[in-house]
C-alpha cells in the first residue's frame, strides 16, 4: 500500500478521530476503497464476537443477556483497548495492515495487554509524582494525590471499564487533556504534575506560600480551599518578574513594581506583547536550567495561555490581578464562613464598643476585625449601632465577594424567581423600600456603586459559590 | 461513542429455528412439539422481549433451557405449549431486569419453574405479579442464599 496509492485512493487521515480511532479508521479506510464492504462487516463481527466473549465473562458465564447500557459499556472498553493498539502504529496506513493481518482478536488482547502495562507504568510514574510534590496546604492537590489518584489505581479495571477515569481528581492542571480517557487520561495528568513539580521545586515553598497567600487576598479568597493551579500561578509571577528584570526565582513583586509594569507594557502592541511575552518564557526557561524538552514545551504552551489575560488585564488595568504583588498590609477582611459565630458576650461587648465610638471609620474597623460569620454580621446590621452614614463607611469596606453575599440576602425572592435572566440593576431599582434600616441603606449603597462594579457582583451572584453560600 | 447497534447481528432464523426443533427429543416424552411456525413466533417474542426490556443477549441458551425446564410443568400441555413459552421467555427478561441481574440465567429460570407450579399453579400473571414482588424483597434482604438452598 504505497502512498501514491493512498494519496490517489483519496485516504484522509484528517477524518480519522483519536478518540473513536478503530472505527473512524475503518470507516475511512472503506470510504477510500482501502477495504471492502464485506472485509468491514467480517470485522465488525469479529469485535461482536469478542463482545459476546465479555458478557460472558462479565457475568462470570452466569447470564447470556445484560442490559444495553452495560453492553455499550462493555464495548467502549473493547474499543477503548484496541484503539490503545491502534495509536501505537506511526500511521494510520501501517495500523490498517496491521489490523487486517492480525484479526480484532489478536488486536484486542495485545491492546488489552498494553493498557494494564500503562497502569503499571502509571504507578511508577505516581510515585515519581509523590516524591516530586509540592508541600502546600492547598487541599486540592493534596487530596489528589492522597485519594484520588490511589482510588484510581484500586477501582480502574482494565477488562470492563478500561475507557473509565473512574477518579474524583479535583486538582486542575495548567494543561490537563480533558478528552483523554482511561489509564490514558491519568497517565497525562500524573506526567503533566510531575512536570508542574518539577517546576515548583525550582523555587523555596516559603516563596510558594508567600504568593499563594497574596492570590488568596487579591481574590479575596481563602486559598487553600479554591481549585487553583499552583504551577500557573508560579509561572505567571516568575514571569513577570523576569520582565522586570529580576530573577526568575524571585515570586516576589511590588504593588509599585506591578504599576511600572503596566505602564510598560500599555505602550505596546498586542504582536509585541506576544513576542516580549515569548522571549520573557525562554529566559525564564534558561534562568532555571530546564532543559528537558517535554518540559520546555509545556512551560511554553502553559506560558504562552497567559497572553489574550495580559492583554486584556492591562487593557483593563486590572494588572494586579494577574501579576500578584505582596499585599504588605492587608485590611482587615471578612470572610463570610458559617460555623464560626462570636459567643453572646464577645458580640455584646462589640455593641457596646460600637455604641460608645462616634467615629464611623473606627466603627466599621471594629466590625470588620472582629466579626468572622455572615449571621454575625447580619446582627450587627440589626443591632441598631450604626447610624446614618456610617452604613455606607462600612460598606465601603466591603469586596465584591461580600456585597454579593448581603445583596443575595436582600435579593433572595428575586434570585429565585428570575434564576435564569437575573439582571441584578434592574432586581435594585424595583427594590421596595424595607421596614429595616440596613436594607434600605444596602439598596442606596448597591445602586449607586459603579456599573463595573454592579456587574462584578451580578456574576458573583449568579456562580454556583454564590449559590452555596 | 461507538453505537452498540452497529455490532449487533441479527441470529439467522434457520438456525434459531433448528436449535428450538432440537428441543422436541426431550418434550416429546412429555407429549408436546413445537413446529416452525411455534419457532418463530417465540424467536419473534424473544426479540420483542428484548427490545422492551432493553437487554442484548449473546446466543438464544436462554430459549432453550426455558424450553427443557417448563416442558415437564404439569400446566403445560400441547394445546398451550407454544403460547406459554412465548410468555415465559417475556417473563424471564422481565424478572431479570427487576432483580437487578443478580440472578444466574439458570437459576431464575429454576425459581420460575418452582414458583410457577407450586406457588402460582400455572399463572403467568401471578408469577410476574405477586411471586416477582417478593422476590426482589428477599433479595434486597440478601435471602437469596436461602432461596437457593431451599430449592
């Protein structure tokens, strides 16, 4: 089958699908007149036959019949094996011969057999992953690797449910395949983690924590419970930092460092932000002495994602955002929790506190460093120790994340009623006017907020966090 | 995703017919044939069965051992031979799915058969009925076992 032959014959490999790789081979292939009709059905009943010999199996020869569903299964698995033989070919031409030589059964127990030595290799390379990991509290990636990968190795079965990723992976990688399937899907996530650790090795874990720790205070979140990518964050701060000419290692930056940057980078095009963004990668690369080439590839394509977020970040002077600066001295936040409500005495000595302050910045200092839960905060609202303006100092003080949090309480009706066009302006300006100060003084502050602002916390209102809490 | 229909070849009819035939040496002694018409309308029920049950099967074991187990049921006889077994094979497929598959091809069709004489006196409808209820209790009480062992 020369490829002049091929070429005339009109084979196209672009219409063969690696997911589905068997069939839309054999598809093509009779398209092009590679294979006839009835060399197609021969096959096809070849699979059946090894179908047949499954179910039998499956029901340990107890039952000739099982249910669609888990024959579908049963086939996807068969398939997911053989199409594990079919990749391992250079060519799709060299597979098809080799798949009409060999017979479906042959090819299904050689695939059969290289899919459980992937799982062998899998674990070694797990191992490797584990030797390799990052010490963090962040509880994705620790979870991940205590429990989910090893439930993956416990439960993953290669005879029946070989096409399954039958893991409860949380940790998301910078650049995770999510089509893969199978022991072919972990064996990529376990390859691309090693990688990611191997990068992060390359920097202290205080370091690491330290800028964790202030992407936890620009988002306003507690870190370690957000599905973040340790490696992205990482990769995105060190190159920054090479672009202010510091070295790569240094995760370190400035709010003012931040600014400079910005204020450089806004003078350029977008081609050249691609090109000062690609040139910054390799120096980050050549900094840190990687020299594998899988790596090398990975770091640049995880790299080069960053670019339409820079774009846009300095278009949109949110720079600060994505190039995380050490917040020196953060204020006081809140952090909404349940679970963590003031006993009834340190809450009444805060409304006496609060009563005895005249000075509104003061008062609202008070509750933001003191009260840690939603209801507490509520009742400070109803308490009645806040007065006029003072409402709005403290609002003032509040984040999005907050505001989104009080605004789903006094727009709760609304967020059910209209769950799939909420528009959070237009549920403010029919807000009647409530027998309950705090109300009303949260629906003038709301309202007069900027639109950017009012569409930050429309967004916040309408995700699945915002839901849960 | 692979459709599983793409796979599934029709039994050829002749040969379905000549394994239902070939059950007639055991039944004769009990007095009763199947003709190739009676065949086929079982292979008809069988394939109807299926596709309302939503279950693929790989051979027709099945048919033939419903066959050589109900042949010897005193409620049996030749006049309603055919017409029975075109019930019992619906009811088989249909007892398999609401026990969940855990039970054996072999075994279901025993209980069936035990069920259906001694507790049912011939009734299809009550076999399907009432004894399927309490089936599908005993083996969410994990008495299966004993069902076994009873028998």
């Amino acid at each position: 089958m020369g490829n002049s032959l091929v070429s005339q014959l009109g084979f196209n490999p672009q219409n063969i699908d690696t997911n589905d790789y068997l069939l839309t081979l054999l598809d093509e292939a009779l398209r092009a007149g590679l294979i006839s009709e009835s060399t197609l059905q021969e096959l096809q009943i070849q699979i059946m036959e090894i179908l047949k010999d499954q179910i039998i199996r499956y029901t340990r020869g107890k039952s000739s019949s099982i249910p669609v569903e888990a024959a579908q299964n049963l086939l996807q698995s068969i398939l997911f094996c053989m199409d594990t033989f079919c990749l391992g070919f250079p060519t799709p031409i060299t597979c098809l011969s080799e798949l009409l030589e060999r017979g479906m059964k042959e090819v299904y127990r050689e695939g059969l057999a290289l899919v459980k030595s992937k799982v062998n290799e899998a674990k070694k390379l797990f191992a490797e992953v584990r030797s390799t990991r990052i010490q963090t509290s962040l509880i994705a990636y620790n979870s991940t690797l205590n429990e989910a990968i090893p439930d993956f190795f416990k439960n993953y079965d290669a005879n029946f449910n070989a096409h399954d990723t039958a893991a409860g992976i949380d940790y998301p990688l910078a650049g995770d395949d999510v089509n893969a399937r199978g022991v072919e899907y972990i064996q990529q996530y376990l390859q691309k983690m090693k990688m990611e650790n191997m990068f992060c090795r390359r920097f202290s874990r205080k370091e690491i924590d330290r800028l964790l720790e202030n992407y936890g205070r620009v988002y306003r979140i507690r870190y370690p419970e957000f599905l973040i990518n340790i490696f992205e964050i990482v990769l995105t701060n060190a190159i920054f930092s090479v672009m202010l000419g510091e070295k790569a290692t240094s995760l370190t930056l400035r709010k003012n460092q931040v600014v400079l940057l910005r204020e450089r980078l806004s003078g350029l095009e977008v081609s050249e932000m691609g090109s000062l963004l690609r040139s910054t990668i390799d120096r980050v690369i050549e900094e840190l002495g990687i020299r594998d080439q899988d790596m090398i590839v990975y770091i640049f394509r995880c790299g080069e994602n960053l670019l339409p977020r820079l774009i846009n970040a300095v278009q949109q002077e949110t720079l600060q955002r994505l190039a995380i600066p050490v917040m020196d001295d953060p204020e006081p936040e809140i952090l909404f929790e349940f679970g963590e409500s003031m006993n009834d005495e340190d809450f009444r000595r805060l409304v006496e506190d609060l009563l005895a302050c005249a000075d509104p910045a003061e008062k609202a200092r008070m509750i933001m460093s003191r009260i840690r839960s939603l209801v507490d905060f509520i009742d400070i609202l109803k308490a009645d120790c806040l007065f006029g303006d003072e409402y709005r100092v403290l609002f003032e003080r509040l984040g999005d994340m907050e505001l989104s949090i009080l605004a789903r309480v006094i727009l709760v009706d609304e967020l059910r009623d209209q769950s799939d066009e909420f528009s959070f302006a237009k549920a403010l300006s029919l807000i009647q006017i409530s027998d309950t100060v705090w109300v009303n003084q949260l629906s003038v502050f709301l309202q007069q907020l900027s639109h950017d602002r009012q569409q930050a916390i429309e967004d916040l209102l309408k995700t699945e966090t915002g839901m849960v809490i | 995703m692979a459709d599983i229909s793409r796979f599934i070849m029709p039994i050829s009819r002749e040969n379905a017919i000549s394994i239902i035939i070939s059950t007639n040496k055991l039944s004769q002694k009990h007095g009763m044939v199947l003709t190739e018409k009676d065949a086929l309308q079982i292979i008809d029920a069988r394939n109807k069965a299926l596709k309302t049950t939503g279950r693929i099967e790989v051979d027709l074991r099945v048919i033939n051992e419903i066959i050589r187990t109900f042949c010897k049921s005193p409620y049996i006889n030749q006049a309603n031979y055919a017409d029975m077994t075109c019930e019992l094979v619906e009811a088989f497929y249909y007892m398999k799915n609401e026990t969940g598959d855990k039970i054996g091809d072999d075994d279901l069709i025993h209980i069936m058969r035990d069920y259906f004489d001694n507790r049912c006196f011939g009734s299809i409808e009550l076999l399907t009925g009432r004894e399927l209820e309490k089936l599908v209790d005993e083996i969410r009480f994990a008495c299966y076992n004993d069902i076994l062992d009873d028998r």
